[in-house]
C-alpha cells in the first residue's frame, strides 16, 4: 500500500502476487499485521544550511513524489522500519560464521550458516535468508523460530533480481547444499536480514565446476 498524497492521508491498498496466491488458495485473507518502509526518501537531502531556516530543512524529502501501490513484492519494501529498544542508536550489526563459501559442486559436507546480531535482537523471530542465485544451491533451514516458516514474501531484492533466480528462507540457522549439476563455476551471494533489528550483511558464495579439455 501507499500514501497517494503528502497532505491528505487517503491510504490505497492492493494485493500482491503472494496476497492473491493466497486469496486465491484460501477465499479469503486474514491480516493481522503490516510493515511500513521508507524506500522512497533519499535522507541525503535533508539540509541543515537551507538559507530560508529549519522549517526548510527537509523541503527536498517532502517534496519527493510519493510511490504508488505496486503488485511485484520483490520491487518494493526493501527497507522496512523496525522498532528497537529505548537507548539504541543503531541498527544491531549482523555477522555470518563462516564469512565466505567457496566449494566445489561434489562437496557433500555440511555448510552451516550461522547468524547472530550485536546486541543481541532476532532471537525469537529470527533472520530471512537470500540466495541470490538458487542455480548455485539450495538453502535448508536447520533451526527454525516464532515465525514457523521457511519461506517470505519478499522473494528478493538484492540486486532487483527476479525472483524466479532467487530463494528465500526464514530461520534462525541455515544450511547450504551445493548444486551437484552445476554447469559451469558461478559466484553469487547469500543476504541475511535481522527480521526484528533491520539490517543486513552479505556473504560471497561461489560454487566451482572443474574445466575440461
């Protein structure tokens, strides 16, 4: 949804493909929560030295054209707004053990991927995980939380890649699984959310094919 005016608060709601896949599936939709996100404001334009004084501070965000509803969940609410606890003054850093993946298509061990956040957030609904490139592999969740689902509706956005070339997973803990059929060596990356701290960090994924003669 989307505000369709700066000065009047009219609100204009559509379904997303995931919203009419479920309405579809079930004949009815039962809403019990929504996010808000600022993907629209360009806060680099917020001016403290505007020559007319503070009440023009924000004039260029203000007057930014506002974004209407669209239908592709991938294209819209890349950043989302999370409320943090009193005190904090910036987003909790997430960091991914191991910092990189670089195997083989044979390798068959297993390839966990552990977040954590500092301080300490995400405990009870956990992280959503992106595969840029679901050609490279597949991820599994291992440790599952609050949130009891292993797939988003946020299908990608790293990259405005379709979604079709993406996987999304939501866990606490995942794993990696190379693809065995892999043609040819290909990098991508894996894209951990905080789901209840925002932010994010990557890591380099590359999945090699040995060359031949």
């Amino acid at each position: 949804m989307a505000y369709l005016n700066n000065n009047v608060l009219t609100v204009n709601a559509i379904l997303t493909k995931k919203g009419r896949e479920v309405l579809a599936k079930t004949g009815g939709l039962n809403i019990t929560a929504f996010a808000l996100a600022d993907d629209e404001i360009d806060y680099t334009q917020f001016n403290p030295t505007h020559p007319l004084g503070s009440a023009y501070y924000d004039i260029a965000i203000r007057n930014t054209p506002i974004m209407e509803p669209i239908t592709d969940e991938s294209q819209t609410m890349k950043y989302k707004l999370v409320t943090l606890n009193d005190g904090v003054t910036s987003v909790p850093t997430i960091s991914i053990a191991p910092p990189l993946i670089s195997v083989p298509r044979t390798y068959s061990a297993a390839i966990d991927i552990i977040p954590n956040t500092s301080p300490v957030y995400n405990v009870t609904l956990g992280y959503t995980a992106i595969l840029t490139n679901k050609n490279v592999g597949t991820l599994v969740v291992t440790e599952t939380n609050n949130l009891n689902s292993t797939s988003a509706t946020i299908p990608s956005f790293t990259g405005d890649l379709a979604s079709q070339s993406s996987q999304v997973v939501i866990g606490n803990k995942f794993r990696f699984i190379p693809n065995s059929s892999l043609s040819k060596t290909t990098t991508t990356n894996i894209t951990i959310i905080g789901n209840e701290s925002g932010g994010s960090t990557s890591i380099n994924v590359t999945v090699s094919v040995p060359t031949t003669n």
